[in-house]
C-alpha cells in the first residue's frame, strides 16, 4: 500500500519530526511504501536518510493568506 505523508514546519528534526520518521520506518517494514511531501530539507534529507521518497516544496500558495481562493 502507498501512503503520503506530508508535512510543513521549520527547517530541523524535533518531536514530531522525529514520531514521523520512526513511523515512516515501521511502516516500510510493513509492506506499506510510505512517500513524503514535505517543506524543510532537514526533514528531506533525514527522510532519504531512512530510504522514504521525498518530494520537497515550500507551500508558498498553502499555508498563506495570498493562497488562490
């Protein structure tokens, strides 16, 4: 099963960066193949780190007031 998981905070691995990548970890070994779509390279490159993909962006028109409506 693929799974997505996304996630936008500040550029270094904390509590919830960390919960995250543990749970990336479990799942691979679970016959689920997690991806990640993410801001931050600390979270990109710790990510790779643990062989999840990553796509990285800086969601500049989704967590704005300028976004398109």
């Amino acid at each position: 099963m693929k799974v997505l998981f996304v996630h936008f905070g500040d550029d270094w691995i904390a509590g919830s960066e960390v919960a995250l990548l543990e749970l990336m970890r479990a799942l691979t070994g679970m016959n689920v193949q997690p991806h990640l779509w993410c801001n931050a390279p600390a979270m990109q490159q710790a990510a790779q780190k643990i062989g999840v993909p990553v796509d990285r962006d800086v969601f500049a028109h989704a967590f704005d007031y300028s976004s398109p409506r």
